[in-house]
C-alpha cells in the first residue's frame, strides 16, 4: 500500500512531532506541543491527522489507557508494557506470539498481532514500597 498524506505545515508538524516520540502521547498531548508552534490549528486538525496516518498505517493508535487513545509511530511488530498506576507505556520486543487457529479464526484476515502486558513500572513500585529496582 503507497503511504499517502496531503502535506500541510501542520501535518509536517504533528508528523515531526510523532517521529521518533516513544511516549505514546494522546491526541491532547501531540495538541498541546503542536499548538505552541501553530497557534491557529485546531484539535480537530491533529484528530484528523491521526485519523489520517491511522488509516495509511504511519501510526497505531494504542486503546491501553481506559481515559484516552494514545498514538504510536513505530509501527514494525513490537509489543507494550503499561503501568496500571500512572500509564507510562514502554515498548518491548515482540516475539512472534502463537495466533489463535482453526475455527476461532474462521473468516478472518490477520493483519497485525500485537501484546499488552499490565503491571507496575519500577518508579510505580517505589512509591508503593515494592522495590522497582528493574
């Protein structure tokens, strides 16, 4: 699939912004940096062209956090670890998870695997006593 995008200033700012950024931001977060050079853009703009690159597969959008979509921009098969207690989401290699087969696949087409794995992250840990030294 030819990845295409009509190229605005603020398309090239939200897409300089993502690249590279391994913090997942929200489209709130990708708003708030974006806005402070362009002034003028709107929050629709930045969902558009999430929606955008969502659709040409430039971006993930991540639906790990219960209160907000986050995005990511590397979008070779990787897996996620999030922390259940402030969000951060890090990246993890991806190990070629055994998909599902037979009937509870019947009629589908896989088009990526992707893992989540839930849990406290080290600074989380400390602040509940537990160690963290990971």
């Amino acid at each position: 699939m030819e990845k295409k995008i009509k190229m605005t200033p603020q398309r090239a700012a939200i897409m300089e912004y993502l690249d590279g950024n391994m913090s997942h931001p929200s489209a709130d977060e990708i708003y708030t940096e974006v806005h402070k050079m362009y002034p003028m853009m709107s929050f629709a703009t930045v969902y558009n062209t999430l929606d955008a690159l969502k659709k040409q597969n430039m971006v993930w959008e991540l639906s790990v956090d219960g209160d907000r979509r986050r995005y990511d921009p590397r979008t070779e098969p990787h897996d996620h670890l999030v922390c259940v207690d402030c969000r951060s989401i890090k990246d993890i290699g991806h190990n070629g998870h055994k998909c599902p087969s037979g009937d509870e696949l019947k009629g589908y087409m896989i088009l990526r695997e992707h893992v989540e794995y839930f849990g406290l992250c080290p600074k989380c840990q400390r602040k509940r006593g537990m160690g963290g030294d990971g």
